[in-house]
C-alpha cells in the first residue's frame, strides 16, 4: 500500500490534523490549586490511621484493616531472591545499604497469592492499585490476580537503567507495573498528561551518601501513580514500605498514607525520611506538569499563528498564552 493511501474502512479525518495542536488544547478534569489541596489533606477522615507505618507482616495486618478503605495502593514486593542489594554489581557502598531487608521464607507463588488476595477487600470501590514486578516472577503475579476479582487496565513497562553489565545476554533494563481496579466502569483516572503512554521511561535516582535498603523507586513513579490515580487527602496504602518512598510521595502531595514493613530496622530511616518533608511540600497542581504555551510554540512553530487567531482552547492556561500573546 502507498503512503497516504487508506487502509480499507478507514475513516476519513473530520479534520486536518496539526502536530501539537491536541497538547496544546489539553485540559486536566480534576485539578487544584495549592490551598484546596491543603483543605482536602487537612479535613480528609480516612478509615484507617493515617500517616502511619506499622511494622509487621503485611498479610496479617492488610486482614485487620476495615473494608473499603484506601483510594490507591502501590506494591513493590519483595523479589522472592536472595537480594541484599550489596554486591558490587550494583554499584553500591555496602555500609550505605540498610540490614535486614526481608526476603520471604515459602514458595515466591503462594507468598503472592496470600498479599495479592487482600488487596480487593481494603480498596473503596473506584480506587486502583499499581503493582510492580520483575519479569522473573511477572507470571506468580499475574496468576495471582487471575484469582481475584481484581480487573488488570494496562500492563505498563517502566524502563530504567539498573546499572549491571552483561556479555552473554541483553542487560534487563525494565520493570513491570499492573494497573489494577475494581470496577473498570467507575474508577478514579485523572488523565494529566495529553499522550500518556503504558512505556514509562524514569531513571532510577542515584543518592550517593545516603543510607537506604537496596531497592528504593524513584520518586517520579509514584508521583505518576499518585497523581493519575488520586485526589489530595486520599489515602495512599503501602503493603511493602521498604524506605518509606511511597510515604514521603504522598506526605509531600498533600495525600494520606498507610503501610505495613517487616523490617524494623527502617524505622529510623522512615522517620529521617518522613521527618525532612513537609506536607505539600512538592504539591503543584497538575496543569503545571504540563509543556507551557511558549514550549509548545517552541517545538511547534506553526502553531504561533493559531495561538495569535485565538483558534485554540485557552481554558488550559489563559494567563500563560496572555502574557505570550503580548509579546
Ligand atoms: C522491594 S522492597 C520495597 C521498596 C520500596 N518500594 C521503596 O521504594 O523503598 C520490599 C520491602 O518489603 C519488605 N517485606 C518483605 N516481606 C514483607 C511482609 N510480609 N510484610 C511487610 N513487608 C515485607 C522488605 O523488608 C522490603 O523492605
């Protein structure tokens, strides 16, 4: 088939299309400003305590939490191998890497069907859960979620660069993140970005000097999770706490958490974490995330002439595209 020839039943364009014209008109359903989302935070009354880790088995404790009670969880289990995240090959200082990160001690499949099978229960019916996982165990997990009534939206890769070397095979340099609801029809998905894709490509932070257990996220994933799929004064569940990320992620975006880690020893680390973020401290509202007017003109430059005719929707930032305009 030629180029710009028509697939047979394709449809024609209603209209001419024109690169950056859809980011330019994007707007974001839910968004709020600084002082509404610290209102929400502030008079929020969870179900479950909020703010608050506790340090135990995550399985016995997600069994005692009342029903339908958080509005996002995100799950980085633990890998099921024998992980310390000290060896050289991970470029690591070993005494900067936190003892007593817990391994589980039975089959990885039935460990994951036992945390996978809590998850519905505490989840308000329009929440969704973020589940992540290696490709060595991607198939235990999504076994176990064939036996929930948990429904999987997108199965998301996240591409990273761990930092090992290989000469016999390709370097793994992605993750798996499931996207989970209850109910397909009526969950919580605030679309902040105008193309969001299910390939996410976030570097892994690298914070020489600082104490941590092997295996922390980057703080730019969950805040992807967070936003998309939560308003502020929600609370944010956590089986897994590890070094707390997903706790300062949502204290820093004027959400609640709550989690479990089996780790005592992280304590000390949680609270240091948890300690140095105020509570909205990285809030923006999400229409900030977005490319300016200017960026957008930048990269497209034939859109400087429909921006100056008015031809666009200036709902997104009308401040922003007046004080182009005058220019
Ligand atoms: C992959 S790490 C989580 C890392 C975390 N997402 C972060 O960014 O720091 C998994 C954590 O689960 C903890 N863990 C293992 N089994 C557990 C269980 N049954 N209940 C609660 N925590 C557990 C481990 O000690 C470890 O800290």
């Amino acid at each position: 088939m030629a180029a710009g020839e028509k697939m047979p039943g394709q449809k024609k364009r209603k209209r001419e299309y024109i690169a950056g014209l859809a980011q330019l008109n994007f707007t974001i359903e839910f968004d709020w400003s600084k002082e509404e989302a610290k209102a929400m935070y502030d008079t929020a009354v969870p179900k479950v305590e909020k703010d608050t880790i506790l340090y135990e088995d995550c399985i016995a404790g997600m069994n005692k939490m009342p029903e339908e009670s958080v509005d996002l969880i995100i799950a980085d289990p633990p890998f099921g191998i024998e992980f310390s995240g000290k060896g050289s090959q991970y470029n690591r200082k070993p005494d900067l890497v936190e003892e007593g990160y817990v391994e589980i001690g039975e089959e990885y499949s039935t460990f994951t069907e036992k945390w996978v099978k809590c998850l519905s229960r505490i989840m308000k019916p329009a929440a969704s859960a973020y589940l992540l996982s290696g490709w060595t165990n991607l198939n235990d997990l999504l076994n176990a979620i064939k036996q929930t009534n948990l429904i999987l939206v997108n199965h998301i890769i996240w591409k990273y660069q761990f930092g090992v070397f290989t000469k016999r095979k390709f370097v793994s340099s992605h993750y798996h993140v499931l996207f989970l609801v209850k109910n397909e029809n009526d969950y919580f998905f605030n679309k902040c970005e105008q193309y969001a894709e299910d390939v996410w490509i976030i570097p892994r932070n690298y914070m020489p000097g600082q104490k941590k257990n092997g295996t922390k996220l980057p703080e730019d994933l969950i805040i992807k999770c967070i936003n998309f799929s939560s308003r502020p004064g929600d609370i944010i569940f956590d089986p897994f706490m590890g070094n707390a990320t997903t706790a300062v992620c949502a204290k820093g975006l004027y959400r609640h958490y709550h989690g479990f880690e089996l780790n005592e020893k992280m304590k000390g680390i949680h609270e240091e974490n948890l300690g140095s973020v105020k509570a909205g401290a990285f809030y923006k509202p999400l229409k900030e995330y977005l490319p300016s007017v200017e960026e957008l003109v930048e990269k497209y430059p034939h859109l400087k002439k429909l921006v100056q005719k008015g031809a666009t929707n200036t709902k997104k930032d009308a401040t922003a595209l007046d004080s182009f305009l005058q220019k």
